[in-house]
C-alpha cells in the first residue's frame, strides 16, 4: 500500500461528478469530448496500449514484472485525471496543483508517457515521437493542453517517487530445494532457473505486506486431494492424451500456447471492453488503475506463495511417481504446453485472473457483459473466444492450466481464491466515490 500521499497542494479544480464503481462521465469529459475529438477515442486506451509494447514487446518483461509497472503507469494517469476532473473519486497517491482548463487526454499522454521514458529511458526517442504526434492530434485552446500536460508530469513524478524503492529487480534471491518428493526443480525442456523470486518482496500497491493473503500450504501427497489432482493433470495435460478434447486443447494452446503473453492477453481485452462499453476517460482511468494494481498485488502475494512452498510441477511430479506408492510414474511425461520456470503453487494466472474478474464484475455491478478475448498463438481453432459472463472466462482459464499440463485443480482454485481476496480488500479501500462532509 502507499507509503505516503504526496501532495502538491491543488489551487483550482475542474467541475466534478460523484459515482459508484461503474461508468462515470464527468462535466470534464463531457466538454472535452463534444470539442474536436483526436483520432484516438479514448486517451486511456491508447495510451495503456503504447505501455505494453514499452513494457512486454520492446522491454520483453514477464507478466509479474510486466504488471507492476503497468501500475505504475496507470496509477499516474488515474491520479491526474482524477484530479483534474475536481476529485470525484479518492487519489491513490499524487494530489497535482491543477490550472483550468486543463485537458485530461493531455495529462494522460503526458504522465504515461514520462513514467515510460524513467522505466525504459532507451526507448525515449520511439516515446518522445509518439508522444509528440498524440499532442499534435489534441485540437482546442493550447492552454488546456499545456496545463493538462503540467498535471501529468506532476502526477508521474510522484508515482514514480513513491515506488523508487519499492524492490523491484533487487529483491531476495532464491536457491531451489534438494531434489525430492513435493519439492520445486527446473522443468523440461530447458531447465531454466527460478523465474523473477524478487517479485515476492516487492511493496503492494493496496495489500498490507506480500504475505497478506498467503494460501495455505499444498495438499499432502498422502491425501485424496493429491491423488485426484495428480490423475487429473496426467490425464488431461499430457502431449500425448486420450482424454482431452480437440477444443479443450485448443483452449489449453490460446491461453498459454507459444506467442502468449497473459499480461497482453488480458490488457487487450481490458481496451475492448473500455471501447465497446463507450467508457469516459476518467472511467477508463480508473478502471485500469484498479485492475492493474489489484493485479500487480495478485502476483506479488501470488509469488510470496510460490516460493513460501516451493511445491513441484506435474511435469516433475509425474515422472517421478507422484510421491505415493499409489500412482503410477511416467519418466516420459510432458505437458503439451511448455511449463513455466516457477515453483507451481498457486497457479499464476489464477491468482492473476480472478483479481481482474473480481474487479470487472465490481466495476460494471455484473458478472454478465459481452466481450471477447483473443490469442496470438498460431494454428488455433478458435483464436478469439466470445464470452457473456466474467466468470465463463476465468473457468476457461484455470480449465487451460489443467489441459495444458502445468497445474493442478488445487493449485488453480486457491490462485483464484488468493486473486478474489487481494481484489475484494482493495475495492473496500481504494479508488472509492468521494464522500463530502
């Protein structure tokens, strides 16, 4: 959680709205967006969506890392939106002194934009030209561009103060446990190292302490629970498989196939539901400043979790019999997606999934709205996938761990329940409707 609010004490603000947790257009937005609109619909968008290319394309940084600094670009955008449009709505860390007019697509481009050059300075020449070009795009008084633009400095200088020290790429390292039953070692087929372990002592964005939500330990390889578990993830994830169906691979390959990012994955579907639903900017704003650092936190307790535990991946597991005189082992064994150099529990993208799925049915009030997600893995039978419910996505997604043989059911259940508590704990506190005395 912050560790100070940094305030740059607000001399004039813009006319404000208060709201709930769904969609708001503020006076701010309504103004600007009957002016000359840019090409870009919504500023937010576009700019969250030049942040993943600075960030997991040209950057190439995991989803763990990756998302963390997604939140720090959307922290800045929300908390100079917020503010210009007169505090409908609690800041998160950054209170900016605000001129009117201000122009909010100006702060958003501007506070993306100088949080991008600080993480990834060798890109500042491909930033500073797209960020011209937006600029040049945004018709209407100068002085509203300039003032919006002075907003989102401000705002970015104090989001990226306050995580200048926050452990990311200097936390703990970690040596994987001896050889044994139950035990995390590197999988197949490249033996890779301990992915990222630093992630499990970075500062949270709205959790207590990385260990806040810690799961509780894996089941006993003397349990019933394991024994399922074991039979189902040998069954269903093998390259080789009798029980799994073509479209349950398809599934298994469009969630975590070659060429899948999930931060990117899921990003991508964030802007299409941002468009279609016709959002504000400062809806947009505070939609992915929520999903992305609740999601960040999901990780980084996520994280805490998997190297707390340490347990063993299916790929492991099954070769070596499972740790039980009552399975069989198959020294062969593979997943037919390549397993990811981390310890198994709790799954990732379940802790990950089900903190964005908690916060999407918070902010539109539903779990029913139509959207489709998409996939860069080749050869699919179904590259994009149509959905009516929030939760018919995340049950795709922890169903792909099981097919695609990198998981357990356990292990997908409590990464969700972890993602579900990390979500809910920050709904109750951040982000919130102002209340005026």
């Amino acid at each position: 959680m912050p560790s100070k609010l940094i305030r740059i004490i607000c001399v004039c603000v813009v006319l404000s709205s208060s709201a709930g947790f769904g969609q708001s257009t503020p006076q701010c937005d309504r103004d600007q967006e009957s002016e000359n609109q840019p090409p870009i619909a919504n500023a937010v968008v576009f700019w969250n969506g030049v942040a993943d290319n600075s960030i997991a394309v040209v950057g190439g940084k995991s989803p763990q890392q990756g998302s963390i600094e997604v939140a720090i670009v959307q922290a800045a955008v929300y908390d100079s939106v917020n503010a210009i449009c007169g505090y409908p709505f609690t800041a998160y860390a950054v209170k900016p002194n605000v001129q009117a007019p201000a122009r909010t697509e100006a702060a958003v481009a501007a506070a993306a934009h100088d949080v991008l050059i600080a993480l990834y300075p060798g890109q500042a020449s491909a930033l500073d030209q797209q960020y011209a070009d937006y600029l040049g795009t945004l018709q209407g008084p100068s002085k509203a561009k300039l003032n919006g633009i002075a907003v989102g400095r401000q705002t970015a200088a104090g989001i990226l103060e306050l995580r200048a020290s926050d452990g990311r790429n200097a936390g703990p390292g970690w040596t994987p446990p001896a050889a044994g039953p139950g035990n995390w070692q590197p999988t197949p087929p490249g033996f890779l190292p301990p992915s990222t372990p630093w992630i499990r002592a970075v500062t949270p964005w709205t959790m207590t302490n990385p260990s806040q939500f810690r799961v509780q330990p894996p089941p006993a390889l003397d349990s019933d629970v394991w024994l399922r578990d074991y039979a189902e993830s040998k069954a269903y994830g093998g390259a080789i498989s009798t029980a799994r169906t073509a479209d349950q691979t398809d599934l298994a390959i469009f969630v975590g196939g070659p060429g899948v990012h999930p931060m990117l994955q899921w990003h991508g579907t964030w802007r299409s539901i941002a468009t279609d639903q016709k959002l504000s900017v400062l809806g947009a704003a505070r939609l992915f400043a929520m999903l992305s650092t609740v999601a960040s936190d999901a990780l980084i307790g996520c994280w805490d979790s998997k190297y707390t535990y340490a347990f063993w991946r299916p790929v492991t597991a099954i070769r070596a019999g499972g740790g039980n005189p009552d399975l069989t082992a198959d020294p062969t064994w593979i997943g037919v997606v390549t397993t990811p150099n981390h310890p198994e529990y709790p799954a990732a993208h379940g802790c990950f999934s089900s903190s964005v799925v908690e916060v999407l049915r918070a902010y539109f009030h539903s779990d029913s709205l139509n959207f489709t997600m998409s996939s860069a893995a080749p050869g699919l039978l179904q590259p994009v996938r149509s959905y009516t419910r929030f939760s018919q996505a995340l049950t795709d997604i922890l169903n792909a761990r099981i097919y695609g043989g990198m998981h357990y059911r356990n292990s997908d259940n409590a990464g969700a329940e972890l993602g579900r508590n990390v979500a809910r704990q920050a709904l109750t506190n951040y982000f919130l409707p102002r209340r005026d005395d």
